[in-house]
C-alpha cells in the first residue's frame, strides 16, 4: 500500500511539475512576443491563468501534506493533548460539514459553464474549474477520515504536534 502511495503522490507532483512548465513556458512567450516582437498574445494570459488556478487547487488536493500547511497553533500548544484531539475533532468535522454543503451547489455551477466559453481559447469554462472538485472531493476524504480516526481513537492524521520543532517534512503524511 504504501508503494502505491508513494507512487500515486510521485505521479501527482510530476503532473504539478508540469503544469507549472507549461505555465513558465507560456509566461516567456508572453514576455518575448510583447516586449521583442511587439505583438499581443490574448490566449496566454488567459491560458497562464487558467493553469494557475489548476496548480493553487491540484497542489492542495494532491500533494500538500498536513505538515505544509501554515498553522496558527498557539492556543493548541497551550493545552493538553486530551483538548488538543477536542480542538481538531471540532476543526475537522466545522471544515467537513462546509464542504459537505456546498459540494452540489458548487457542482451545480460549475456545470453551468459547460455552455460557457472563454474569451480567447474557445473552451468550455467546466474544464477550467472543475479541479475545484477534485480538490473540494480530496478536502471532503481527508477530513472525513480524520473524523473517523478521532472517533476510533487512532491518532490524528497530523500526528501529535507537541512543540514548533518536531515536525518532520520527511515523514509526515
């Protein structure tokens, strides 16, 4: 299980690594056609927007771990590890219960632009924003198996977080 992780996360950042090529690459044509050749491409502004905005949403859905993520965990320190698994049951289940009920009214919009197109590129806005999805689907599994986890007693899925210094990037799921 754990090589089929491994490789599914390794597939992962390959596919963020080469969104973001293709995103450097358009932003150079971008800069070499208006500066030296003085002309105006319209498709890679849109074009270098839209990946964007699937690199923010792929990378939080697939490759971020828990230990990336920026914390504000002062009061969490603060207090016993018994309150500590209290404030992320409390965390996690607020986070599962909003994307839990927004997930078909954003489905429902995102939808809506399949008959929709962008300005420049032609394609149906559906294809822009449905990683949203993929990453409101991810956000939906991982906290519902966090909530799970607290509610069998296992450990948290960020692992216990007693001080500043003991979080290993390398290690951490």
């Amino acid at each position: 299980m754990h090589r089929i992780q491994s490789g599914l996360r390794r597939g992962a950042e390959g596919m963020a690594a080469g969104l973001l090529a293709a995103m450097f690459l358009i932003f150079l044509l971008q800069i070499a056609s208006r500066y030296f050749l003085g002309l105006s491409i319209g498709w890679t502004v849109e074009l270098s927007l839209s990946l964007w905005l699937w690199i923010v949403f792929w990378n939080s859905a697939f490759c971020l771990r828990p230990s990336d993520h920026i914390r504000f965990d002062i009061l969490y320190l603060s207090v016993p590890r018994p309150v500590q698994r209290l404030f992320s049951l409390a965390a996690a289940v607020m986070i599962l219960a909003a994307f839990i009920a927004a997930y078909l009214p954003t489905w429902d919009y995102i939808d809506f632009y399949r008959i929709k197109r962008s300005s420049t590129l032609r394609i149906p806005l559906f294809y822009v924003f449905i990683i949203y999805m993929a990453f409101m689907t991810m956000v939906i599994l991982r906290y519902g198996r966090m909530v799970v986890d607290f509610i069998r007693g296992r450990e948290d899925l960020e692992g216990p977080v007693t001080s500043y210094d003991v979080i290993d990037t390398e290690s951490a799921r």
